[in-house]
C-alpha cells in the first residue's frame, strides 16, 4: 500500500510539472505585444480578472516553485503583462488595437454589425490575429519615429559640438593676438625709432 501511494505522489509531482512546464511553454511562445495572450485572457476583460488570472499563473509557475530554468523569463513576461493591462492608458491602446483588428475584418468580409459571424470564436481567433499585423506596424512606426529622433538629436548634437569648437577656436585666437599685443606694440616703436634701413650702394671699379 505505501509502495502505491508513493507512486500516486511520483505521478502526481510529474504530472504538476508537466502542467507548469506546459504553461511556461504557452507563456513564452505567446505574442509580446499582446498582453491578454501572454495572461491568456480574451480582449475587454476586467480588471478582477487580470489580477486573478495573474495571481493564478505566476503561483504556478513562480521560480520558486518549479525547476524549469525558463520559468524566470516566463515569470517576467507575465508580470510586465499583468503590469501593462493594469496600466489605463497602455490597456487603452491595446484595446484601440482590437478595435481597429475587428473594423478592418468587418470591411474586408463586407459584413453588418450585426452579422451572426461575429460572436463566433473562429472570428475572435482571428481579430487576435489581425491585431498581431496592427499591433506590429504600430510597432514599427514607434521605431521608425524613435529613429528619425535619434538621427536629429545626433545631428543636433553634432551642429552644437562644431559650434562650441569655432567659438573655442576663435577665443583661443582671440587670446593669442590679444597676449602678443604688447611685443607688436614694442616692435613697431622700435622700428619707428629706428628707421628702415639703408643698403650702402658699393663703388664701381671703372675697368681701362
């Protein structure tokens, strides 16, 4: 009988970890900028939800509590995802995402707003697949603009830079003529005491 129960407790330790290295797994190949996904939550949920779904997930698979090594990074995904979707103004825009992801959809297929197709979960299925294309060209539009600052800001500095090196060089200038002031001064009273000099003009020897 104790040899079966400690069989039960084996099955039972692997089958836990089966289930936290499935999650993990789920976690990690789920869409980064889609924060629902990484809590495995639909779009639009509450907040009591958020917080439950996180509370759940990160007891599950907590570093502390499981021996997969990529349970670290999953941890931190799902708590910067937890953080994002509690955030009002980061949450509103990934719900402004959806919203866009469902539009366009409902464009392309020439549905009504009041098509029976859109309360299927094929159609959520691929709204969340849509916004993946929207949330990445928003993406890709931050790091094009964050670029283009970056490239100005460089070029900025470099104008500032050139600047402060002419004024240098002109202060140095500046102080160099201003430090020889005095030899000039001395030197030209020199010469105007003693005048320019005259060449002696040498005897022609008259050859006969």
């Amino acid at each position: 009988m104790t040899d079966l129960n400690e069989i039960d407790r084996i099955l039972e330790n692997e089958d836990a970890e089966y289930t936290k290295d499935r999650e993990i797994e789920r976690i990690l190949s789920a869409f980064k900028l889609d924060a629902y996904s990484v809590l495995g939550l639909q779009p639009g949920v509450g907040t009591t939800d958020i917080q439950n779904a996180f509370r759940k997930k990160s007891l599950l698979i907590h570093p502390d509590r499981s021996k997969n090594p990529k349970a670290p990074e999953a941890f931190d995904r799902l708590k910067k995802a937890e953080s994002e979707l509690m955030d009002p103004k980061i949450r509103e825009k990934l719900d402004a995402a959806f919203v866009t992801a469902r539009n366009l959809l409902i464009q392309e297929r020439k549905w009504t707003l009041d098509h029976p197709g859109l309360d299927t979960e094929e159609f959520q299925a691929h709204v969340r697949e849509k916004a993946k294309s929207v949330l990445i060209e928003d993406e890709l539009r931050k790091r094009k603009a964050r670029q283009i600052k970056m490239a100005e800001e460089g070029r900025e500095k470099k104008r500032l830079e050139d600047l402060a090196e002419t004024r240098k060089r002109k202060k140095e200038y500046e102080k160099a003529w201003e430090d020889n002031r005095e030899n000039r001064i001395n030197s030209w009273r020199a010469f105007q005491k003693v005048g320019p000099q005259k060449k002696k003009r040498q005897k022609q020897t008259v050859l006969g």
